[in-house]
C-alpha cells in the first residue's frame, strides 16, 4: 500500500452489455443476453478473482421515450435486471466481492428498502451496499403516478429522512437481541428491540424492522450526487462517493472538497471514499487501443448520441441542428453535476453538438481513455498519489473482454507496484473497506425513539 496507508479501492460498474453504447455491437462472438444471469455471474466471479472491492449495478426505473430508428441501438433500459435482485443471486456464486445496487429515494418507502438491504446483507454475509440516488428524470416520475419529477433540492431534503429512518430501522434490533433460547422459550429479548415512532417531513415509521441487525451493521452508504445538496448528503451519510471527473485538477478539487465537508460533520475523512468512475479501452500499444476506440465511437448512431445528450443536459435541443455549437441551457431538476460538466466540455472545447454529443454517449461526465495496460496503470497511480481519487470504478465498454483485460493486465501491475492488494483482507464489505462498523444508534443514544419496544 502507498506510504500514508491509503489503500486503492476499486469497484467496477456493470452496465448490461458494457457501458459503451457501440460496446453491445463489439464483440466478435455477438451480443450477449442481458437477461441471462450467467452473463453476470461471469463478471462478478472475474472481478473477484482480480480482488476488486465492489461489483455496482446501476438502476434507473423507467424507459426514455426514444425517438429516431436509429435511437434504438440503445442496450441501457431494455433488458435492466432489477438491481437488488440481481445482488441477491451474485451472492450465492461470489465468496468476497462487495456488492452495490443503487435504489432511488425518491420513488421508494424507507421500510421496505431498509429490510431488503438487511436481507441481502444477511444473505450474502455482510458484502451489501445501496447507492442512494434521487433519480433524475420525468421518466421515472411518470411510473409513479406523477407527471414530473420532485424538485431537485426537496429531493435531497426527501433522502436525508430517507436515509436517516433505513438506518434507524437498521438499528432498531441490536446485534445481541435474538438469543434463541430453547429451554426457556425466549427466541428474542424484547429490551433489545427498538421502536422507532418516526414521525417526520416525508415519512411516518413506526418500526422496529423484522429483519435483525445486519452483520455489517450498516450496510454500506454510497452516494453519487455532485451537487451541492448531492455533496452535503454524501459528507453527512455516505461511505463511498462515485463521482465523474475528467481531469485530475477537478479530480482533486472534488476529494479536498468530499474530505473537507466530510470533517465538517465531524467525521474522519478517511471514512469518505471518493471513487471516479473511468473507462478504459485496452490494447498492446497506443496505436491499438486509439483504433479500437474508432471503432466502437463508429458503431454509435448519431441519433442515439443526441438523444442521449439531451437526457445528459435535461434539455431539449431538437431546435438544433448537429453542427450547431450548444445553446445556452437552462439549470436542470435533473442531475445538476453532469450538466455542469458536459456544458464546461462543450464551451471550453468549442465543441459541435455532433462532437460533444458523442464524447457525452460514451463516458457522460467520466474519464474515457485508450491506451496500453501501463498507461492505465499509470493513470490510476497519478489520480489516487495526488489525492485525486481513492480509487476507482472501472466502468467497462464492452463485455466481458474489456473487464477481463483490466482485470488480467492492469491489475496485476498495480499490485507489483504496491498500490493494490493482492487478497481479500476481511469478511464483510466495510472490512475489505477498511471502515468500522457502526455503533448502534440506540444503545448509543437511548433517548431515540421509544426504548425499548412496546411490548417489552
Ligand atoms: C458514477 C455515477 C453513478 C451513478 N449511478 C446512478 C444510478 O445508478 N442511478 C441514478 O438514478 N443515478 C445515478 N447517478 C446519478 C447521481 O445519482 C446523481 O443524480 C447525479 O450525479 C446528479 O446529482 P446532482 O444533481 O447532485 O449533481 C450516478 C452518478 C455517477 C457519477
């Protein structure tokens, strides 16, 4: 590990059939099947053996409303396993591997997504994690009885409670309470069970759970925000930060800012993991790995790149043609981070519609590069010494190849130069992590909630 003891996470992002909307086309042997659980199964299996610390899926809960025949060579949305699900599965053929689903506060109930995430901890031995998102479009909205989305701002205000009751929920079983005890009856000891008698802005809980407390405790938090309400939930709540960044200065700007709002809350700021998301086209030598990258930038139909743009800015630019240089756009309710960043690519490049839209298809706001297995290595050495990242979520283009080239070629460099580790260390996610597991809030605090639980 690097001398301060910082230790590399790396995580690696599963989209269907690779994040790369040309990737689907790209393999030789043709496409694979995004409803075949093998397929996943096979990912999450080689990411462990290369001793990554998370296999993400992401999650959106809806169907863009697609337009041009061209739009449909998109993979995103049509054929999207549910998350939670789907970790469920990866975790009866993985031993190690972390696994994160993201779930949206926005168009959830805080009990229900409290006891999944306990059961799936439970099930999978403590390897669970919930990226919190709070959506970002009317797509989803429209699937929940409204016809746009909540502001972006109460949004966040929505998932701090959120957040807050899932934990509380977590809690309200503390880790000694169920004791089994045959000869004198007691499955459970009442003292231990906690209510929870919620009664806030958006939610009324009265808990406790029916799932004991999960053996991490707290299963981990991640959040991907960028804003500044994004920002603030992170430093208050999250273990981890997923990020897009596309230069090592922002890079930078974005950790001293997560570790200085981080302290600001009191917490140690090595307890926020921030994490970019990058993209690698791999190849044995910068010629071929610049070809490759061609080639999958031809596989994507203009009509698919613009559209996908639109949803990126949360703006409509059918006014426009591809040539035309981005007009101005209003801040969106959407993802207010990735426009901000895919506005200053496009001004501070002078990029056409055309250009920008496909830089914006293939990495959104990330880093995208091509290059040989030391280049990679080489970049991820830079990011994480200069404090511009803890680690990485390796963000596949295309499946499963690109993933077993970083895993068989990158990962083995880093791991003779000492930045990555070569074993699992711990059981549990947040020991891989190198993170505590959390007290219990009320053995803590007694004064939270009505302790202990009515019938005690
Ligand atoms: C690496 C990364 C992964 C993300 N994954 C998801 C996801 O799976 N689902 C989702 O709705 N939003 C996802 N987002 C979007 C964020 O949750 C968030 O809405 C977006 O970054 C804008 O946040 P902001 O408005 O606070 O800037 C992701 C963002 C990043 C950077």
């Amino acid at each position: 590990m690097s001398a301060d003891n910082r230790r590399m996470i790396l995580a690696t992002f599963i989209h269907n059939s690779g994040s790369h909307p040309g990737g689907w086309r790209y393999p030789a042997e043709g496409p694979v099947d995004q409803h075949d659980f093998s397929h996943y199964a096979r990912l999450a299996q080689k990411a462990e053996k290369g001793k990554l610390h998370v296999y993400f899926s992401g999650d959106s809960q809806g169907f863009p409303h697609i337009r041009g025949k061209d739009a449909f060579a998109a993979t995103d949305y049509a054929g999207k396993l549910e998350p939670t699900t789907l970790l469920a599965a990866l975790s009866v053929v993985t031993q190690n591997i972390g696994l994160v689903a993201t779930v949206s506060t926005t168009f959830n109930e805080p009990y229900s997504i409290a006891r999944r995430f306990a059961s799936l901890d439970h099930i999978s031995g403590g390897r669970i994690g919930w990226n919190v998102v709070t959506s970002t479009g009317d797509i989803e909205a429209r699937n929940f009885g409204f016809d746009a989305i909540m502001g972006h701002d109460r949004r966040y205000e929505r998932a701090e409670e959120f957040v807050n009751v899932v934990r509380n929920l977590w809690d309200s079983w503390e880790d000694d309470a169920i004791v089994r005890d045959a000869s004198a009856g007691r499955y459970f000891d009442p003292a231990k069970v906690h209510q929870l008698d919620h009664d806030g802005e958006f939610f009324r809980v009265a808990g406790p759970l029916n799932v004991g407390r999960p053996p991490q405790g707290h299963p981990i938090i991640v959040q991907a925000g960028g804003s500044p309400s994004g920002r603030a939930l992170a430093a208050r709540t999250a273990d981890m930060i997923f990020t897009a960044q596309n230069s090592i200065s922002g890079a930078q700007d974005f950790y001293a800012d997560m570790k200085a709002r981080a302290a600001l809350f009191g917490r140690d700021p090595g307890t926020l993991l921030v994490i970019p998301s990058v993209q690698f086209i791999l190849a044995g030598t910068e010629e071929a790995a610049a070809r490759k990258k061609e080639e999958l930038l031809e596989l994507i139909p203009d009509a698919l790149a613009f559209q996908t743009l639109q949803l990126q800015l949360g703006a409509d630019l059918s006014h426009c043609s591809l040539d035309d240089k981005l007009p101005e756009v209003a801040q969106t309710e959407g993802g207010q981070w990735v426009q901000e960043q895919i506005v200053r690519m496009a001004r501070e490049e002078d990029l056409t519609i055309r250009e920008l839209a496909k830089r914006v298809v293939v990495a959104r706001a990330s880093l995208a590069m091509a290059g040989t297995p030391e280049q990679v290595a080489d970049f991820c050495q830079d990011w994480f010494l200069q404090k511009g990242a803890d680690g990485f979520s390796i963000t596949p283009n295309y499946l499963p190849a690109n993933l077993d080239d970083f895993v068989d070629e990158v990962v083995p460099i880093l791991q003779r130069r000492g930045l990555f580790r070569t074993d699992y260390e711990g059981e549990t996610l947040r020991d891989n992590l190198g993170l505590s597991r959390p007290e219990n809030g009320f053995v803590a605090d007694p004064e939270l909630g009505n302790e202990p639980a009515i019938w005690a």
